[in-house]
C-alpha cells in the first residue's frame, strides 16, 4: 500500500518534525494548503511516498520501527 508522508520543520522545535499522511495525492494538496495557511513556506514542505507493508505481522513491525 501507498501513503505520502507530509511534513515541516517545527516551528517550535527546528529538529522535530510535524507530520502528517496522505493516502492519495490529492490529500496530500489539501494538507500542503493547510501547513501554508498556518504559515509554513511551500519550500519547507516535504513530501515522501511510502510503501507500507500490509500484512498483519510485517505492518506490525514496520509501525513498531517507526515509533507509530
């Protein structure tokens, strides 16, 4: 399965991240307008496509990996 991982630098903290996903790319739109509305600079946005096991036990793991 795909996803897009949407993210900025925060403004808080410039060594977190906020992050939010997108199952197509036309939520990842729709979360890039939201990070601009509040602020953020469209060359601080970005977008990665990620692949995301579906099996029970390899999705398991891979959200355990990233701390999800």
């Amino acid at each position: 399965m795909k996803l897009y991982r949407v993210s900025h630098p925060s403004a808080v903290d410039g060594e977190k991240e906020v992050v939010q996903w997108a199952g197509t790319q036309a939520g990842v739109v729709q979360i890039k307008k939201t990070f601009m509305e509040t602020g953020v600079k469209r060359k601080q946005i970005s977008t990665e496509e990620v692949e995301v096991p579906v099996k029970k036990d390899e999705l398991i793991e891979w959200l355990n990996e990233r701390g999800v």
